[in-house]
C-alpha cells in the first residue's frame, strides 16, 4: 500500500429509504426508536440540512446514482427502468 492510498479515507454511505426527519430519533423522533441507526449517526456525520429537488423515489436515487438531475437521467417518475 502507498503512502497516498493510506491517506485516503475510508467512507461508507448508508442511505435509509423513506425516512423523514421525524423518521429517526437520532433526529429527534418520540415515536420511532432506532438504536442501530442512531449509533451510526453517533460516529459519522448526519445532513442536518438536506434538501431535494425530486422527492420521488426512483428520480432521486437515479440522481444520487449519476449525480444529474431527473431531466438529464431521463428518471423523471416512479415507472420504468433507470437502467434501460
């Protein structure tokens, strides 16, 4: 291993699917308990200031994906295949 490739940082993006902010009580949820995810967000980083332009499912994971928006990726609803 080179000096370079030691330097570098070791990151894992976990992504939750249909979580509010009100979702998590890492974020402050009474009503949902989530240890497992609150013990991550306890030793990474959380978006405490997120905000989408498509809040649709498929057009932003297509987004997160390709790093373009719905207009560009051509996921602009719920149906279909990103990958077609």
């Amino acid at each position: 291993m080179t000096q370079a490739q030691a330097e570098r940082p070791n990151v894992i993006f976990i992504m939750t699917d249909d979580h509010g902010k009100g979702a998590l009580s890492c974020y402050g949820s009474q009503i949902n308990k989530t240890p497992n995810l609150d013990r991550l967000a306890d030793g990474g980083l959380k978006l405490n200031h997120c905000f989408v332009t498509t809040s649709l499912c498929a057009p932003s994971r297509a987004s997160m994906l390709t790093g373009t928006y719905p207009h560009i990726n051509r996921q602009v609803d719920i149906g279909g295949n990103f990958f077609d």
